[in-house]
C-alpha cells in the first residue's frame, strides 16, 4: 500500500487514472492546475501508458479528449470554471454527439472568488449543456467520483462533469492506494456521419437521445447510495430539512456532528443534474421547510419548485455571491433555526472580535509582481512612453500591472488584443488616434491571441502589443508553453517561436527585447509609436523577453546585482508608486527608501530609474 | 478522536505551505487523519496567504471562526486579521518585527477569550542567521516550545529535517532551535 498527503487535484488525478483513464488533456487555471502535474506524477511512479498533453486552451483540449472518447477510449479533460467557457461549444456540441468510451470534464469552481474572474457555478453550465455533473464535497470524494463520472459516462455514453470546488481541489487530505495499472481498448473509430458529423435533421434526432438518457440518469440519481441519499427516520415529520450538495455539504456535516443536532434532516444531493426528482420529493414530503444549501448559484434551488417551503437564495436567506465559508453556513442555518421557533445551534466565536480587528484598519494586501519581475520594467517603460495611452491586459501574472497603472482593463483570456482593436476603431471612427498599448503573456497569446490578432491586423488596426514572454505560464505554477518545447511528462515536444506566429498573423513590426535594459526598451517602444503612427504603419509587435524569475531563478538573473540606496534619496515615492518593488519600502529608521535584502532578488533593475539617482549598485 | 484545528497565516512567498505540510505530516507520522486548505493562486503573489489544518475525523477543510486551537502568524498583521478564528483558550504563535505584541487595542480581547500568545521575531532571528527563508521554521519552534503543543518538539525538528530540500535543510534547523531555545527561556 502507499500513502501520500494529497492535494485534493491530486485525488482526482488518482481517481481518474484508477478508473482507467487513458488520455487527459488540461489548460492550466486556478483552481484546477495541479491535476495534470499529479497525473503525470502517477503515470510515472506507476509506470502508466495513460496520454498526457498541455493544451493550447481549454477547448483544444476539451476536443482531444473527445476524439478518444469516440475511440472507444476513456478520457479526462480538466480545466477552470472560466475555462469551460472558452469550451463550451464543444460540450454543448459533444452532449449531443456522444461517447463510445467515457468523457469526463473536470471543470473546477471558484466561489469567493480567489482567482477568477466570475463566480460562475460549472452545474449551470451542465444544465445547459444537459450533461450530468457530480459535485464532490472533500478530496476523498472527489477520488471516488472520478472513477463513477467514467463509469456513468462509458455506460450512459454522454460526457460527465466532474466540479469540484476550490475548496475541494486545493484541500489536502492524507491517502493510501494499491498499485494499480490501465487497461483500457485500443482506440476504435467506427465510422457514422449520421452521428459524428450530423446534420441540423440528425441533431434533432440525437437531442432526443440526450433527453432519454437524462431520464434514465435522473432515475439512477434517485438511487446513487453515498451520493445522492436522505438520513430521514420513517414516518417521522420534521419542522426543517436541509438539502445541500458539494463543500456546503461537508460544511453542514461537521456543523451537526460538532453541536451534536440529529433533529435536523439532510439531503445530500452530491449528483444534482440531471435531477434527482424522486428523492427529493421524498424528502420534502418530510420537512415542513427546507434550506439549501449549495455553492455558487442557485441549480438544487431551482429544481425544488415549492418556493413556500423551500428556503434559499431567492428567498434571501442565503448570501447570493461569495463564498460559504463555514462561518457564514452556522450563521444561515441559525437564522432559518431562530425564524422557525427552533433552538439553534450552539457555536462557538466572539461576535465583537470582527469589530475590532476592523477598527485596527489593517493595511490591505495586494498582491504584487515579485521582486525582480521582468514584468515591473516592462509596465514601467511602457507607461513611460506612453503615458496616455489606454492600457488593454489580460490574464497571468501581469495583471499585476494594474499597481504600476499600466493595465486598464482585463476583461478574459485574449481581450488583451481584441479589447485593443475595438478600442482602436471606436476612436478611429470618430478621427481620434487614440494610443492604445496591449500587453499579454505568452502562455495567453498561444491560448487565444492569435485569432483576434489576425483579426486586428486584417481589419487594419494600430496599436502597440507587448508580449511578455517569461517562458512559463507563471500564475497558475508554472506550466510550459508551446515555445518552450517541453510537454507535460517533461519530454521534448517542438518548439514554436512566438515571433513566428506573430508573423504568421501577418503583423510586420516584430522586435525583441530585454525589458530588463529599461532604457534598450523604451528606445524600442519609441520606435514602435512611430510604426504606429506612420502612414503606412499598423500593429507594432515588442515581445519582451526575460524569465520568470520563480520558474527561473538562475537563468533570470545570472548576475547578481544588489543594491543600495544612497542618501540623495529625498523619499519622494517615485519608486513606491511608479516602480512598486515590494523589496522597496519607506524606512522610517533612516529616513528614506531601503532595500529589504531578505526578499530582494538582487536584479539591479530600480538603479534605472530613481529620478535622483540615488538607487546604486552595493 | 478529538479534532484540533490550525489556522497558519502569513504573506504569499513567507513558506505557508511548507509550515502547513510539516505539521500535518506530524499528524500523519501518528497516524491521525489530517484534512487542510491551502491558498494558491493569484495570493501567492504577495497577498495575505491563509492555510487551514484540521486532524481528526472531519469532512470539511476550512476551520471555523471561533474554532482555531492554534494560529500561527508569519506576520502580526496577519495575525490580527484572523484572530477571529481562536477558539477561547486558543494559542497563537507570531513573528513579531519588534512591535509590542499584542497591541494595546488587542490585549484585553486576549484576556477576555483566555488566548494566550507567543511572540518571537523570528523574521530577524533568521536573518541574522543568514536564513531569510527560515522564518517558517523558526516559527515552528516557538510553537513546539509551547506546554500544549500536541507534537513532541523533537518529532517536529526531525519532520521539518525530511520534509526540507537538503539545501535549506541546516539552516531551517539552525532557525528553529535557535527560536524553541529562546521561546523556552522567556
Ligand atoms: S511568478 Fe514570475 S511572472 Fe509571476 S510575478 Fe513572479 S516573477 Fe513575475
Ligand atoms: S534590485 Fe531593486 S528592483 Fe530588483 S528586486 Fe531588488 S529592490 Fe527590487
């Protein structure tokens, strides 16, 4: 037997390839990104043939895994709640279509939310997509939904969502496991257009199929010991139930073993769609009212149709954004408890504690680009060529920039170059020539850049792009892109140079440079401002070029430069506001700017640019 | 089995996680289920970064206010902001930078819930150590120093030797009984 002390993306990963996974594609995305990495991990330590891939995004890979599917064999992709977005055409497409293997989108929810920009509930995308989705409540769950999500899949022949929330995949929990090996059928693709490449008179005929296999799930569901399943005691009337699914669930659970309530029923409902309507009506035949409780929307909510008896969001009784933090479901269920003459629970906590650590006004932390990040010199050399440009981003690391004032909006994965182009012909329409400076990362341009840069220089947009290219997909742990040439087991894949695509896109301003040489950068970003503007110019591409320097410490900076500050510094704040080094900071001791050694990377960047030259080499 | 409940703070980049994993990994060595939450993600880039730890026979990994037997704070900002989370009678262990600690504002709320807490810069103990990255180990010495800690001290610095890459291993172990010595002396 062996044991380890998992994240719960790593029991998933172990879920799956126990099931027999055979293929999983990802594009990493808090909170979803360690589940490729960790079943790597097991294909190597238990010597597996399971196929692993990064993908470009997360559609490229919902698709790979799909092809598999239809090849008789058993596929995972993974990927973040926003993430499934950019994959929704082919769920909706492939909910249709079917499997002949098992398909299982793992797609990981985000409520608070911590690392995303939407609190969007992955439920609502299956009922969309009319799909079925477990919902996992802890890592050991997950583990064993991985596995009953190939299952239903392989035997239902349609796609299961596996969504597991943050709280879910970035647990740790400890695990033990036997050896084990995947099987698996050689791949086999039987030929049937009516099917794989159905017209709009088939797609009818296949929706019909997709809504009989729903019933027939919804029956299972009904059924599903462990996962779907009631603690009521028969014939017995409660003044209250609780119906809850996913983390709340596990929350609710340890609420009542703590305060030791078995007066108070639950319904866990761990596989909400298709619905279990059996099950339910069972249990709200028993309960005078319910209170559900489920992350992030409202899916079991919505399905219980008796809003006189069923408590909720929409009936204001639960929080309709952020998270449910243990803290929060006490206070809900008490309330509801206090409401219907019921005695509350018992917790524990000082009420008043929360008004004084708000009156201590404790500074608020952002985060920010690390020390020595090549990022910080690129935002500064852009703002200082441009300052009046508007600033479209997107999303990695580099958001960050939003603290140095060089990033104006960041609205999802690619609007870096399209936001930029609408930008562009919104003024150009009415005579303005408004500067306009993207910037996006590499992992992102190769994820959904180069369509909506192909569509800014044919529609014959000007704008300066600046692609930061670190040479990794920092943010979410440091993944490698497509120029770096390493696949995800770490072997060599080709390399494709970003300045090739960029060419390919049809973009005629290609320079690189190293944003660590602030003033080579902003001599080069002068020279793209002209591009832009002369007559015959367009989109002048900057590909600004350093390693991350977490993904690489060496090689990003090779020589060390430490700094000091010198008296002549005057703490007029220039390199506070403007440079934002966190290794920078106010010294009230002496007087003005010191550096922190202990977290200063030693990268000699700020001697270029305090205005009084008092930033020097030690 | 009773459960405790750790709640370990600080900012992205101080080495939350490993001070996390270090203590559940005691739990484990005695064979006690651990359940934990960690942040990844956007906080770690400096943000205020929590982890929770709970051992025992639990389903869910976040430790409720009010709850936490102990609070580790790499930071005393970071202390306070989650003070609500000690449980009456809670322990919190914090890297102070020199600042009296608790706060004046703070310490009659300390009485009042009966927390007692330990103090230590560990931050500069390190430094001076030349192990700015230590920090995290020299707070796990002022926590093994306490009467009530649940691990023996000497299981936490053989855990935290297995669990260092080797080549912090000497100085995370020089950090933390430099902070266990002096915490045990006060
Ligand atoms: S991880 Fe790399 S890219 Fe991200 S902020 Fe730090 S140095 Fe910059
Ligand atoms: S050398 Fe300057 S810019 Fe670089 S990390 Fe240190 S303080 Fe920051």
């Amino acid at each position: 037997m062996k044991e380890a002390f998992l994240l719960g993306n790593g029991a998933i990963a172990l879920g799956l390839l126990e099931g027999g996974c055979q293929v999983v594609t990802s594009y990493p995305g808090t909170p979803s990104s360690e589940i490729l990495p960790e079943v790597v991990r097991f294909v190597k330590s238990e010597n597996l043939k399971t196929y692993t891939e990064w993908s470009t995004n997360e559609k490229v890979a919902l698709d790979n895994a799909y092809a598999a599917a239809v090849s008789g064999k058993r596929a995972a992709c993974c990927m973040k709640q926003v993430g499934l977005n950019v994959a929704a055409d082919s769920l909706m497409s492939a909910a249709y279509m079917g499997t002949t293997g098992a398909l299982v989108v793992v797609s990981c929810d985000d409520p608070g939310p911590h690392s995303s920009q939407t609190e969007q509930d992955t439920r609502l995308m299956a009922r969309l997509a009319k799909v079925p989705v477990l919902d996992p409540s802890n890592p050991r769950e997950a583990r064993e939904m991985a596995k009953l999500a190939l299952d239903l899949s392989q035997k239902f022949k349609i796609p299961v969502i596996l969504r597991p929330g943050i709280r879910v995949c970035h647990a740790r929990q400890n695990f033990s496991w036997e050896s084990f090996s995947v099987g698996g059928k050689p791949a086999v693709f039987e030929k049937n257009p009516a099917r794989w490449a159905a017209t709009p008179r088939f797609r009818f005929l296949l929706h019909r199929e997709l809504n009989e296999k729903l019933v027939q799930i919804s029956k299972k569901f009904d059924r599903l010991r462990g996962v779907n399943e009631h603690n009521l005691t028969k014939n017995t009337k409660y003044p209250l139930g609780i119906v809850a699914g996913g983390v709340p669930y596990s929350v609710v659970k340890d609420l009542f073993t703590e305060s030791r309530r078995e007066d108070i029923p639950i319904l866990k409902l761990g596989a909400p769609y298709p619905f279990p309507e059996r099950l339910a009506k069972q249990f709200l035949r028993a309960c005078k009212k319910v209170l559900v409780l489920e992350e992030t929307d409202t899916v079991i909510e919505y399905f219980l149709r008796d809003r006189k008896k069923v408590l909720g969001r929409l009936s204001g009784h639960v929080p309709s954004e952020g998270e449910l933090l243990p803290g929060v479901i006490a206070r809900v269920i008490n309330n509801v408890l206090e409401d219907l003459g019921i005695p509350p629970m018992a917790v524990s906590g000082n009420p008043e504690v929360q008004e004084l650590v708000k009156n201590l006004n404790l500074p608020i932390r952002k985060p920010t680009l690390c020390p020595g990040c090549p990022h910080r010199a690129s935002f500064f050399a852009i703002r200082k060529v441009q300052p009046k440009a508007i600033f479209t981003s997107d999303i990695g690391c580099y958001t960050l920039g939003l603290n140095l004032g060089g990033v104006d909006t960041c609205l999802d994965m690619g609007a870096g170059i399209t936001m930029a182009s609408g930008f562009y012909q919104a003024f150009a329409q009415d005579g303005v020539e408004q500067p306009i400076v993207a910037t996006m990362g590499d992992s992102t341009f190769f994820h959904s850049g180069t369509a909506g840069l192909l569509n800014a220089v044919y529609n014959g947009a000007r704008f300066i792009l600046v692609l930061l290219d670190n040479d990794t997909t920092a943010m979410t742990g440091m993944q490698p892109t497509p120029a770096l040439g390493i696949r995800a087991d770490g072997s060599t894949g080709k390399a494709i140079p970003l300045e090739r695509v960029v060419a390919g896109c049809g973009v005629d301003f290609i320079e690189v440079v190293d944003p660590y040489d602030i003033k080579a950068m902003t001599t080069l970003l002068k020279k793209a401002k002209a591009y832009v503007a002369s007559p015959d110019g367009g989109i002048a591409v900057v590909i600004a070029r350093h390693p991350c320097v977490i993904a690489y410490r060496d090689r990003a900076i090779p020589e060390k430069r430490p700094v000091t500050v010198t008296d002549d510094c005057d703490e007029c704040g220039f390199c506070h506001q403007r440079f934002e080094c966190p290794a920078l900071y106010p010294d009230a001791e002496i007087g003005h700017t010191s550096v922190n050694k202990s977290i200063c990377a030693d990268c000699g960047v700020c001697t270029q640019i305090c205005p009084k030259g008092a930033i020097v080499g030690a | 089995m009773k459960t405790i409940n750790f709640v370990l703070s600080g900012l992205g980049g101080q080495g939350i996680l490993f001070l996390t994993r270090v203590l559940a990994q005691c739990a484990l060595d005695k064979g006690i289920p651990v359940l934990g939450a960690e942040t990844h993600g956007m906080a770690q880039r400096g943000g205020s970064v929590v982890s929770h730890l709970r051992t025992g026979d639990v389903e869910s990994s976040l430790v409720r206010e009010g709850t936490a037997h102990f609070l580790l704070a790499l930071e005393e900002n970071e202390a306070y902001r989650n003070l609500a989370v000690l449980s009456e009678k809670g322990t919190l262990c914090v890297n102070a930078s020199g600042n009296p600690f608790p706060k004046d504002s703070v310490r009659p709320y300390l009485e009042k819930m009966k927390i007692q807490s330990r103090a230590l810069p560990v931050g500069k103990i390190a430094l001076e150590l030349n192990a700015p990255l230590a920090a995290n180990s020299g707070l796990l010495g002022v926590f093994a120093a306490l009467e009530n800690t649940p691990f023996a001290k000497a299981d936490i610095r053989a855990t935290i030797a297995r669990l260092s890459p080797k080549r912090f291993q000497d100085l995370n172990l020089k950090v933390f009984d430099a902070c266990l010595e002096k915490t045990s002396a006060t």
